[in-house]
C-alpha cells in the first residue's frame, strides 16, 4: 500500500474538519475529539449519541493511576449494587448536574489509561495520527457509498477495515496495545515517530487538530469508545508540573465534555457534516493517483 505523507498537511488543513473542543481547565490545556462529532456511516449506530443526548443520561468507566477499572455509579441500583463513588466520578456528576445531565445505561463512554507524551514529540504524533486517519479513510473508500456498502454482510474487508478504529481501546488498561494492523495500513509509522514505540500504542485513526505544546511540562492522551462503537479522544497538556488535582479537574471536564453536556444535535450534525467534507476530499485525493487503497 502506498504512504499518504506528501499531501497530508495539504488535505487536512485545507478542508473544514470535524472541530474538537478545546478547554483551559486551570494550567491545563485539554483536547477533545467527541466520539459523536464524527461522520458515522452505519445506520445501526449512528443516532445512538443523539438519543442519549436527548434524554440527558449517560455512563463511564475510566481506568484510574493504578491501570483499575473505575465503573462510577452515584446510586445503588440493586441493594446487592452499591454505589461507587471517586473525587472524580464526584466532580463529574457535579459538571455533568449543572447541565441537566445525570447517570444512565444508556450509552457508555470509556476512558482508556493516560499515555504520557512529552511536548516536544506532540508535533509528531499529530502529524503520525492524522497521516495514519487519512490512510484509514482512503482504505474504506468512497464515503458517498460506505453506508450502501456496510448494508452488505459478505463485505468482511470493509467491516474489518472499520475495526482497526477501535484497535488498542477495547483492552482497557493493558501494558500495550496490539498496532500490527496500524503498521500495516500505515506503514510510514515507523518512519514518521523515528523509533519512538511510545508513541505508537497512543494513536487511533481519527483526526487530530494541530495546536502548540511547546512551553508544557507533559501531555497525557487518552483514547475514547462508546459502547456503539464510536471512537474519540482526550488530550491534556500541563503547563506546569502535573499534580493530582489538576489531572482530577482537567479530566473531569473532558469526561463530561465527552459525554456531549456541553453541545447540542445541531452542533454534532455539524460537526458530522464537517468530517464528511473531509472524507470526501481525503477520498478525491486518493482516487486521482495510481493505486488508491480503497479501488
């Protein structure tokens, strides 16, 4: 397969994308990519975001410092199915109560552990995720017909190529991830980070924006999936030494803000059709040279 680096800053800088949200929580400086920001082709889980968001309810589960994984639960919902409550569980109910928004099963989010990156190797890695989510793109094909074409269940390439998004997030907590499928589809990965393993088992498939860590004291990047499927991503920049309280407050924040208690269905349908833009141009791209990976 052939590498998609020349025209990357080109492409993805040129064409409107999905716009993540960017928060100064204290010293901190967080990134969010919401899973439900993104254009999803599947009909079977593409409103699941926005039903939740209508009903105002969501759950979580995030793995904590120790690589636990937390399931947060403000009530008992059986008396054999007691609470478990964290400063940060307690935090986000309060973020999360001032919007109107409260615990529910009806979409789970969860929070993959932190990958410490340190600022000055940020540039690389969003360029490597960005470089790795347009071959990713361009392997799935045409955008305009991916819905039509997910209908068909003999369509096992397609279907697998859509589950590389969710490689390294469906084992929460574990040491390293299994990226044999990133090298794969994006074999400039190895090229791209210079030997820095560190920096492989923290990328995921979807776009990140660009923004400037120099001056911060370390970066922490957290993959997102939601129980449809959905993927997104948190990125918290310290300026200063990173405390617990800060990581508490920032992460709260990002948590709820993942969640959607900050948007609205018009903002997302926005959003959607922004990161539809960009598969597009991704896509036209790709088919004007020899070898596209998705003809």
């Amino acid at each position: 397969m052939r590498p998609f680096v020349p025209l990357l800053a080109a492409v993805l800088s040129s064409t409107v994308m999905a716009e993540p949200v960017h928060l100064d929580v204290g010293d901190t400086h967080v990134i969010v990519v919401r899973p439900a920001d993104l254009w999803d082709p599947n009909k079977k889980t593409v409103d699941a975001p926005l039903q939740a968001l209508r009903i105002k309810k969501f759950g979580y589960q995030y793995v904590d410092a120790s690589g636990a994984k937390i399931t947060p639960r403000p009530s008992a919902l059986l008396p054999w199915n007691g609470k478990i409550i964290t400063p940060l569980s307690e935090e986000v109910t309060k973020l999360s109560a001032a919007k109107g928004f409260q615990s529910g099963p009806n979409i789970m989010y969860f929070i993959d552990r932190a990958f410490r990156i340190d600022p000055p190797q940020m540039a690389t890695f969003m360029a490597t995720q960005n470089g790795l989510y347009k071959a990713w793109a361009s392997k799935q094909g045409d955008p305009a017909t991916l819905t039509d074409r997910l209908q068909t269940r003999d369509n096992v390439n397609l279907l697998a190529t859509l589950a590389v998004a969710a490689v390294g997030v469906n084992k929460l907590g574990a040491d390293r991830v299994d990226v044999t499928n990133y090298f794969s589809l994006y074999p400039d990965i190895a090229k791209l980070t210079g030997g820095m393993d560190t920096l492989v088992p923290a990328l995921i498939p979807i776009p990140l924006p660009e923004y400037d860590f120099s001056g911060f004291t370390q970066v922490d990047v957290r993959k997102v999936r939601d129980n449809y499927g959905h993927v997104g991503e948190i990125v918290i920049g310290y300026r200063q030494p990173k405390t617990a309280e800060q990581e508490l407050a920032a992460l709260a924040q990002a948590i709820a803000t993942t969640a959607g208690v900050d948007t609205t269905e018009e903002a997302i349908a926005a959003a959607r059709a922004k990161n539809y833009e960009t598969r597009l141009a991704i896509w036209e791209e790709c088919k004007a040279k020899p070898g596209c990976a998705g003809q």
